[in-house]
C-alpha cells in the first residue's frame, strides 16, 4: 500500500533526524560545558560570544529543533493519510493527534508539504 510506504519512509527519516541529533546533542553538551567553565572563570559573555566557534550553540539548537519538528510534521502528516486510507474519519484522526479537525484535514491535504519551519524558509520567527 503506497500510504504505508510513505510512512515507514517517514519513520525513516525521522530515525535518521533522531540519530544524527544524539551526536549533535553530544557536540552541544561539550559546548555548553565549555562556554560554562569560562564564564565560571569571569570571562565576559560578549568576550567569549566573539571568539566562539560558529554557529553558535544557540544556533545548533535552533537548527536541531527544526530537523526534529520537520521530520516530526513529515511523520504525522504521513500517518494521518494512512489512517484517512485505512478509513478513519477526519474527526477520528484529530482524536487521535489531539489536534482540530481543521488541522486534521490539513495534514490529509494532497498540496500540504508540511510546516517546514520558518527559519529554513527563510521567514522570520
């Protein structure tokens, strides 16, 4: 069935996303801890923001949050249409997501690529 194809590749993508996010978290970790210790030492903020390495840890978080909300709207998205296939009703899949039926009825939309988050479109937020 093409609907289930479709998520299973979303729950690939979103295990790869999760993944490669245990290693970034990693990164940060080690960041965080080092951006700490200097600022323990009595370094100013706007010292160590200046020499940081780029991007900054803000920046990798802000990133890492919207691989995981895409891959997260990708798989949601996806199973709304499997379950919408496999005969549940708009309203029964917005029970489901805890979502409105409005909502629902957006992710089952053909033309709905997902809310790939602003930043990566360039928009603000």
């Amino acid at each position: 069935m093409s609907s289930s194809r479709n998520t299973i590749a979303a729950l690939d993508r979103l295990e790869t996303v999760l993944r490669r996010s245990m290693e970034d978290i990693d990164g940060l970790l080690v960041r965080i801890q080092q951006l700490r210790e200097r600022l323990q030492a009595g370094r100013p903020l706007s010292e160590v923001v200046d020499a940081a390495a780029r991007p900054l840890i803000i920046e990798s978080m802000t990133a890492l949050l919207d691989r995981l909300g895409d891959a997260g709207s990708a798989l949601r998205r996806a199973e709304a249409q499997q379950l919408f296939a496999e005969g549940f009703t708009r309203t029964r899949i917005a029970t489901t997501f805890g979502v409105s039926r409005q909502r629902a009825t957006t992710l089952l939309s053909r033309g709905h690529r997902g809310s790939q988050s602003q930043r990566r479109r360039g928009g603000s937020g």
